[in-house]
C-alpha cells in the first residue's frame, strides 16, 4: 500500500504489513469516502443543530428552547399527537402484513400480487393525500358506493382530520412493511413448519409455535424500520390532515419553527426531541428482542 | 395440496385474509382511479363519472407548473444521487463486505443512523447547515441533503451481494497478476453489476420519491417533482384541481415505470434473507 512508509524488508514486519494484519489495507480505505459523507452531511449537521439547540435565538439560558417546548403545550402537546398516530399505523401494518406475507409465500406467481400490492410506494403520500381527498370526499367513489349500497344515510368525515392521515399512513407505509414481513417470512425453512405438521400441530399452533418465535426479532426491525417513516409524516398531516389542531404533528411544529419563525435554535431543539422520542422506541422495541430467540432461521441442521 | 382435510376454521380464515386483500385492493384502485378520472375530466361535481373526457389538463399542467424545468431538475437530482451513491457506497460495501478492521462496527453504526432517525430530525439542522454555507436551496444541495439516507442504503443493500461471490475469485486474479483496480474492472464490476443495478433502481425509486429532505433544502429553482407537487395541492382552489391531478398522474408514472424495471431485477422477497422455496 502507497500510503506506508518505504518498506524495511530486512527487519521484522514492515508498518505495512503490520497494518495489514490487523485487517487495514488498501481495501480497507475505500470505506473512507463512505464515512466522510456520513460525517460531513449527516454527524456534522447533527452535532451542529444540537449545539444550536442550546443557544436560543433570542439569548439567554442555554435550556431555553427546551424549556419552551415543554411548557407550552401548543408544542409539548405535538410528541403525543405523533405518537397517537405513528404507533397504532405501524402495528395495524403489521398486524395486515402478517397474514397477508404468509399467503404470499404459498402463491407459485407471487409477483403480480406483490407488484400490485407495493403499488403505493410510487404515489407517494401526496398523491395518496390527494386521492383520498376525492375517494373519501363527500362526492367521492368510496362514500357514493357505500350510500348507494345503504350501509350509509351520510358522508363519512374521514378526510381533514385524524382518521384521514391514519388511512393515508397506512396506505402509504403497508408496502414497505409488507416487504420486510415478507422477506423475513420467506426466510424461514418450511421444513420446520412441515415438522411440526406431522407431529400434528394446528395451523394456529404451528404459527404460535414455530413461525412466532423465529419472526418476532424481524418483526422488531421491521417495527422500527416502518415506525421512523410513520414517524415523520410531514405531507399527509397537512394535506389531508387537520395541522392546526388534531394532526399538529411535531415534525410541523418544526418546519413551522425554522421557516415561518427563522428560528433555527428552537427548530433544532424540537428535532432533537423528536429524535430522542425515536431513539426511546426504537431503543424499547430492539430492546425487548434480545429477549426473544435469536438464531439460525434458514436451515436447521443437527 | 391438502385442500380436503384443511378445517372450516383455516378456509375460513384464509378466505378473510383474502377478502382484506382484495378490499384494499379494490380501495387502492379506486383511489388511483379518481386521480386519474378527474385528470381527464372536464367538469366533475357530484357525480359517478365527469361530464365529458378531455387532455387539455395536462398541457394546461405543463406549462402552469413549469413541468419542464422540475422534470429536467427532478432528472439532475436523481441522476446525480444515483451515480454518486454508488460511487461512494459501493466500494464501501466491498470493503466491509471483505475486511476486518477495528472500528468497523463504529462504521456499521454510522451507516445505520441515518436510516433510523427520521428524515425531518436530520433534515432540519443539515438544511440549517446548508443554508449556513449559501447551499441551501442549490441543486448542489438536494443532491447532497438526498445522498444522506442513499448512500448507507447502497451499502447496506450491496453488503449481502458481495458476501455471497467467492473471494477465490478475486484471488485467481491477483494470482495472474492483477493491480486492486483491474480485479476492480474485470473481475468485481461484471459480477456485482446486477446487484448494483438492483440497488440502484431502489435508490432511484427512493430519490424521486424522498419528500421531506428535498422540501426542506430545495429553493424555486430547485424543486423535484414530488415538492412540485405538494405545493400545488397545498396552494390548491388557485389553480383548476384537474391540472393538479394531471400533475399528480406524471409524478405517478414516472415512479412507476422505474419500480417496474427494478422488481423485474430484484425479488422483493429476497431483500434480508434468501428465500428457500420447498417444492412439496
């Protein structure tokens, strides 16, 4: 490797080699283009909006913005509308995922289905937001078909408020969900499950059983993974959301700090909040795994 | 297989998994359809189906959005997040892929952060920092702001690729004589091609449609498509609803046709762990 000095050949190991034990070659080193960006677009900023954080705009204590954020409830108030949204969106994802990846598996032409069912990934949450404006408007197909039909006597108010964003959320993550679900489903040896077949297991035995137990931990990535974009719902809560009251999530009281305040100090604090309330359930979540059983889930050998 | 000794119960199940499917099926649809009705109707109130069909939308969307102009931007941002993310990540990849070194798992920790915070979290201070430095609102800047949850992705999609080749192969190479950037060219690249592919299309298919990073960094100038977009339905009731839709058809297709082509090279179901598919 260039970068060691000339090499000593006739005494012991030269720096090179050295290096090159301890695994650092030049292979090594094309990680560092890698690193750099990392550090230089997202460490960088980070560390820089936390030390913004604590230097308020207007002056004075260095725990002012945090202060403010949470005694006033206008903002404090944000972290559990968030919440009361990401996480019943997340676990209703999992909970459909679920069911439907297993019967995927079974299927000889899964990839129209998995196509057709991955669809919403390319509308993006404002093209969802925008249909379901229509489709569940008061003229729209969804509430027209359910009055022609007589299940209803009146529109649904589902759109511009907290039902609107859930269904949005749902639409709009269920793809990803589903193919993280389904990978992992996909993963496991059926020749466990057709063991505990012949020993005579229920269908709902063998899931509990066998399928349950090997799933949880990808379920728990795939928890987290689909947690952090419900988490961040920024376009959904104000199209078809109610941003000035029930859907006032935080990552609006954030923008609406940094571009219509210019207050950046304070914007940072309440993306570091919101940070931290990620990190905590994320941190919850891979936490309870390590309780769970961890092991070889493709081929059971022994 | 076992269709005629399967209990009530599990038909009975598997046919309300069934049924859900085929319900949000038939409410997907429905959704894309009025989008895409409206788009080509010409008055639509209170109805099944508009008045009468016409195209005018779109080239009233095309020139009242400047389609254009986002649409050559949209395809600079990609393009460049593209090329750049797997020119930094996947040399990367092949590095953690193949080496040991100490302060790998500080490395793997690095490349997962971005991909577990939240967009907005990161996205606000960088946006801050960019604007700092005269970035903010560049198409320099969305590039950059884009590459942040693009490049850890490459990587962290490319690492199970790399594992998988047999690293006797680039051995024979060096054996033969072979310096690292000619094993690079004519051993490593033909091989790894598909799954470079593979991780590009995603992160192509990620970039067009990565809201939140673009909207914060991006300027007039500098608005991807799906910002484009979100401006239009928020500033709604100025401009006639059915350009909007039109506008929302093109953004649509674009994603589509390029998530088409990337299904057509990646098995989704193979994405954590290799599919090992029984044939009893």
């Amino acid at each position: 490797m260039s970068a060691a000095p000339s090499a000593r050949r006739t005494e012991g190991p030269t720096l090179t080699q050295k290096l090159r034990a301890r695994g650092l070659d030049g292979v090594t080193l094309l990680v560092l283009p890698c690193v750099v960006v990392a550090v230089a677009l997202f460490v960088y900023p980070f560390l820089y909006g936390l030390w913004l954080s604590f230097h308020p705009k207007a002056g004075g204590d260095a725990l002012t913005n945090y202060e403010r954020f949470f005694s006033d409830p206008f903002l404090s108030k944000t972290i559990w509308t968030t919440l009361r949204l990401a996480l019943p969106v997340t676990l209703l994802n999992l909970l459909i995922a679920v069911p439907i990846a297993f019967r995927v598996r079974l299927m000889k032409h899964q990839r129209l289905l998995t196509t057709i069912l991955v669809l919403p990934i390319t509308l993006g949450t404002v093209l969802i937001a925008e249909g379901m404006l229509f489709y569940f408007g008061p003229q729209g197909w969804f509430t027209r078909s359910l009055m022609w039909l007589g299940v209803l006597s009146h529109p649904l108010h589902i759109v511009h408020g907290y039902w609107g964003v859930f269904l949005s959320l749902v639409i709009a993550i269920f793809p990803f969900t589903f193919l993280l679900t389904l990978s992992y489903v996909t993963g496991i040896d059926p020749s466990l499950e057709q063991a505990a077949a012949t020993l005579g297991a229920s269908p709902a035995a063998r899931f509990r059983e066998v399928y349950l137990p090997l799933l949880l931990p990808g379920l728990a990535i795939t928890f987290c993974l689909s947690f952090v974009q419900a988490f961040s719902v920024l376009p959904s809560a104000v199209l078809v959301g109610d941003p000035a009251n029930t859907t006032r999530v935080i990552s609006i009281a954030a923008y609406q700090a940094a571009f219509e305040e210019y207050d950046y100090s304070l914007a940072s604090a309440i993306a570091m909040i919101m940070g931290a309330v990620q990190l905590v359930v994320v941190v919850v979540i891979l936490g309870g795994r390590t309780l769970l059983y961890r092991g070889p889930v493709a081929a059971a050998k022994g | 297989m076992f269709a005629a000794r399967t209990p009530l119960s599990t038909r009975l199940w598997v046919a309300g998994v069934w049924l859900f499917v085929a319900f949000f099926v038939v409410n997907l649809f429905g959704l894309i359809g009025s989008v895409l009705t409206s788009s080509f109707a010409t008055r639509w109130l209170g109805t099944w189906l508009p008045a009468g069909f016409t195209t005018k939308w779109y080239f009233a969307a095309w020139d009242e959005f400047q389609l254009g102009d986002v649409l050559w931007v949209t395809f600079q941002v990609v393009g460049s997040v593209v090329a750049l993310s797997g020119l930094v990540g996947v040399p990367a990849a092949y590095a953690l892929a193949r080496r040991e070194f100490p302060a790998k798992k500080a490395v793997m920790l690095l490349l997962l952060l971005p991909l577990l915070v939240p967009p907005v979290t990161y996205g606000i201070p960088l946006a801050t920092v960019l604007y700092k430095s005269g970035l903010g609102g560049s198409l320099a800047g969305v590039i950059l702001a884009n590459l942040v949850p693009t490049v850890p992705f490459v990587v962290l999609v490319m690492i199970p690729f790399i594992e998988q080749i047999d690293p006797r192969i680039e051995a024979a190479a060096r054996v033969f004589g072979a310096s690292t950037p000619k094993v690079f060219v004519y051993v490593l690249v033909p091989i790894l091609l598909p799954g470079v592919l593979a991780a590009l299309l995603l992160v192509l298919v990620r970039t067009i449609a990565m809201f939140e990073l673009t909207f914060l960094v991006a300027g007039p100038g500098s608005q991807t498509l799906v910002v484009a977009l979100y401006y239009a339905v928020f500033a709604a009731g100025v401009r006639a609803v059915q350009s909007i839709d039109a506008m929302a058809v093109i953004y649509m297709i674009t994603t589509l046709v390029w998530l088409i082509i990337a299904l057509r090279f990646v098995n989704p179901t193979q994405i954590v762990a290799r599919a090992k598919r029984s044939n009893t």
